[in-house]
C-alpha cells in the first residue's frame, strides 16, 4: 500500500517522549493486528481508490465503503440481465422478483433468522425502518414508548407516534462521562409506569455518537417486562455480527450503505412475524394491497413483507445487498470487528495522551475512553492551549483541506450531544423560549443556543470501519498534532451552523 507522508514529527514523541515510530508502538502493543493483514491486502485492491485519491477515510458510521468487486456485481448484472417491474409477472419481471427475494433470504441466512419467525422489509432507509414501525405501531392511551437518550433522530421520531396515539414517552438518560445507561435505569423505565401499560422500548445497539455498545440482553429482558422491542443496528452491524436466533427483538432497522457501502437507498426492517400481525398501517399504496375498490371504497392489504413496501422496491439495487453479505461473510465480521477494535482502543490511547507543550490536554473526549464495550465511532473536541474548545467547523475546514474526511455536529444525536457537553434540561427549555421569540424564526440554531445563554458547538466525530488501517490512525493523529498543538486556531470565514 502507498504510504501516506507523515506529519513533520512523530506522534509518539508528543505521546510519550520517546522517539520511535508510532507504528512500532501500536504492533508491540497489538500483536494480533498482523492476523488482520487480510484487509490491507483488501484495502490495495478493492478499496484502491481511498490511496490513489489521498483520502484518509474516517467517516464510516456515516457511511461505510463499497469494495470494487460490488460495484462490479452490479454493473455486470444490469449488463447481462433485463430486469422489469416486479409488480408483474412477465419474464424480466419475474427476473427481479426472482432476485429480490434472493436477497430476502440473504438477509436472513445472514443474521440467522428463520423464514418462519422473521420477515425482511426493504425500506429505503434504516430511517424509513424506523417510520415504518413508528406510524403502524399500536399506540394506545396507557401504553409506554422508551427511548434511550442517545438515540438517533430517526428514532426519537418515534415518539411523535406516540403522542399521537396519547401514548407515554418515557427517557432513560445516558451518565457521566463515558455516555452510557446504566442497566438500573433502563430496567427502571420498563419495568415502573405508574398506571401506563409496556409498550415499545426502542435503543440503538451501538450510539452513532459514543459509539457505546448497548447490552443486547436488554431485548429479552424489555420483552419479558411486556415490551417490543426495536433495535436500531445501523451503527453497529458494519463490525458486528448480529444473531437473530439468540437476541430476537420484534423489529431490527439498518441501512446497507453503513454495512458495506454499496448500494444506498436501501434499507431494512427484519421483522418478527407475529409483531408485524399487530401492527396497523396508516394507509394504502401501490404494491401493498390484495385488493382495493374507489366505488366501494375499501381495500385489503397483503400479508407480511409485501403490505410493508410502498410502491416499487429499489429492484435495480436491491440484489446488490446480497453481494455485499456476501463480501462481508466472505472476509468474516469478526475480523472486520477485531481490526476496529484494536485501532479504536489505540486511537483513544493516543489521543488521550495528546498534549500541548504545556502538558494542557489537546482533546477532550466523549464517551468511553476505552475499548469496553464499543465501537469503532469515537466523537471529541480539540482544546486549544487555553483549554478552550476549537469550533469543529474550524476542524472540519482543516480536516479537509488534510484530505481527511470526518463528521462534525452533533451527528443527528442530541441526546448525546447534550449529555457531552453537560446541557441542562432547564437551559435547553430556555433555548427553546428563545427559539419561539418573535422575529427569531429561521435564524440558525447555534443563534438560539446563544440567545439562551449557552453554550454552543458540536464535536467531531472519528469512526472506523472494513478498510480502516493503522496509517489512516496514524495520519489523524499527525493532522491534530501538526493544527493543533501549541496554536490557536482560526476562525475567519465559518459559516453558520445547522441544527441536527
Ligand atoms: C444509529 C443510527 N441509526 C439510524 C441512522 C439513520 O440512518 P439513515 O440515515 O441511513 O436512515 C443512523 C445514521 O447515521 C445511525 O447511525
């Protein structure tokens, strides 16, 4: 692989005073990174274009990376088939039929599910998922939603839902620094609803904030206390195996394009059948319906999967899933998962060791410090010599100008996000009066946050994922040390920010 230049001194003379190579440090302290010398030998060919192009990838729990030999798949398949509508039954109709439900079978042969237990609802999201379940669910008067604070935005959505349907929305918060729920309060909210009946308990298996791995025994658990349960895998399936024959939550939501890149505007909701039997559509489409009458103004949806797919599916895309099952089952998820692992644990070892010439911390960062129980996403703030916080839109303007790409924000997590920078209910409820104020609609969100006095910023978000490697860590540490160390940043030209 062509190495990247380094910056003009090594981290690990910042790190630790000694001289040495970074790289020597990381493999005497990972000695089981060399058994994942397959993914580099990948990243050389199938991911050629992340070192051709200079691009130092670290934006996987935004969106993972396809391998070329996908993007061959599909190019090779649209160049040798002619694939119709599926909603027919004619032979280029049948064709797509054909491979779609291929990939349904896929799907579940890979999470280990049973045909006869689960269904697979193509979405063209995780966030369509989500909806999916949100507007069909049967909230009622007495009935609970519970929702991890640290969800994404598409899940709390949910409890719009919920509102709607006078159901409770109940939070269980995410604590101290590490960003994590403590199993106390989470059985807490399920298991207490002064007069509420269980409902929906929905959390996400891995934080797209924190990258904290929630406790996947908390399904059965919920379950057992009455509950369905909605498991938002999106964040966590790109380096995780998930088995659907030991965790067995009613509903699974997740977008392929996190897992392997290719193709995007497809999701998935994995379903379990006789939670799918209680849910109640808000409506009718093309597609969904046995039967329908305009005279006679009634209508009968199909069973399972299919009274779940508004309009066409993505037929053309739909086949890629499987291939990218494919390639990952092929390399292995646990490998993909081992990698990640010792590069993140690395990762928050250096950076917590960064320091400026004064011995001032140079980052400051949110969720676990070490690599317990997480993933691979780690989110933080550089600190300028004075301690104060560098705008991440400054990070973001440098990162790439340094071919680096990273997110900034608060990463569609507010929950998170206000946990990590300490916001308080009562401010964020001050924010909110100041957002109402007249003549202040439109204005961008941080104008809001500052109206009401607080603080304002979002973090910056690292993650890791299939063609990670250790010169994409070692270069980010080098790109904070050689912009950070010892300077001020500067702030000329950021544009306003955007909310969530
Ligand atoms: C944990 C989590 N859930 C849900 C989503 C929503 O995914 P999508 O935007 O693909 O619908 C994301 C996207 O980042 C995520 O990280």
């Amino acid at each position: 692989m062509p190495h990247r230049p380094r910056g003009p001194h090594g981290v690990s003379t910042v790190l630790d005073g000694k001289q040495g190579s970074i790289m020597g440090d990381f493999h005497a302290a990972y000695p089981g990174y060399a058994a994942t010398a397959r993914l580099d030998e990948l990243r050389a060919v199938e991911y050629r274009y992340l070192d051709r192009d200079g691009h130092v990838y670290l934006d996987y729990t935004g969106a993972g990376l396809p391998a070329r030999s996908q993007l061959r798949a599909h190019a090779s398949r649209l160049h040798r088939g002619v694939y119709g509508n599926p909603h027919s039954e004619n032979p280029t109709s049948s064709a797509s039929t054909a491979l779609v439900e291929q990939t349904r079978a896929a799907v579940l042969r890979y999470f280990n599910a049973s045909a006869d237990e689960y269904a697979v609802i193509f979405t063209p999201n995780a966030t369509g998922a989500c909806r999916l379940v949100g507007e069909s669910y049967p909230f009622g008067r007495r009935s609970r939603l519970v929702l991890t604070a640290d969800n994404h935005n598409s899940v709390h959505g949910l409890r719009e839902y919920a509102a709607k349907g006078r159901a409770r929305v109940a939070y269980v918060e995410v604590n101290g620094s590490d960003l994590r729920v403590s199993d106390g309060a989470l059985l807490d909210a399920i298991g207490h609803g002064r007069g509420s009946r269980p409902g929906l308990l929905a959390y996400p298996a891995q934080s797209n904030f924190s990258g904290v791995r929630h406790p996947l025994s908390w399904v059965g658990r919920a379950q057992a206390a009455g509950y369905d349960v909605l498991l938002d895998a999106a964040a966590f399936v790109p380096t995780s195996g998930l088995d659907l024959s030991v965790v067995r939550p009613e509903f699974v939501a997740l977008s392929w394009y996190k897992m392997f890149g290719f193709p995007t505007g497809v999701g998935c909701l994995i379903a379990r059948r006789d939670a799918l039997e209680r849910l109640r559509r808000p409506w009718f489409s093309g597609g969904t319906i046995r039967g329908v009458s305009v005279a006679g103004r009634w209508h009968q949806l199909l069973g399972d999967e299919a009274g779940f797919e508004d309009g066409t599916v993505n037929f053309l895309s739909i086949p890629d899933v499987a291939v990218g099952l494919d390639w990952i089952s092929e390399i292995g998820i646990d490998l993909i998962g081992q990698r990640v692992a010792m590069l993140t644990a690395w990762l928050l070892e250096c950076l917590g060791r960064l320091r400026h010439g004064s011995g001032a911390p140079l980052v400051r960062l949110y969720g676990p410090r070490n690599g317990v129980s997480r993933g691979g996403t780690v989110a933080l703030n550089f600190l300028d010599p004075d301690g104060a916080i560098i705008d991440e839109r400054a990070v973001s303007r440098d990162a790439s100008a340094a071919g680096i790409s990273l997110r900034t924000g608060c990463f569609c997590n507010p929950g998170a996000g206000e946990a990590a920078f300490g916001l308080r209910r009562r401010d964020l409820t001050r924010a909110r009066r100041a957002l109402l104020r007249p003549g202040q609609e439109g204005a961008p969100i941080d104008e809001y946050l500052s109206l009401a006095g607080m603080a304002t910023g979002g973090a910056v978000r690292v993650s890791l994922g299939i063609a990670s490697s250790i010169e994409d860590v070692e270069s980010f540490l080098d790109f904070a040390e050689r912009t950070y160390r010892d300077r001020y940043p500067c702030l000329a030209g950021l544009t306003a920010r955007h909310g969530c």
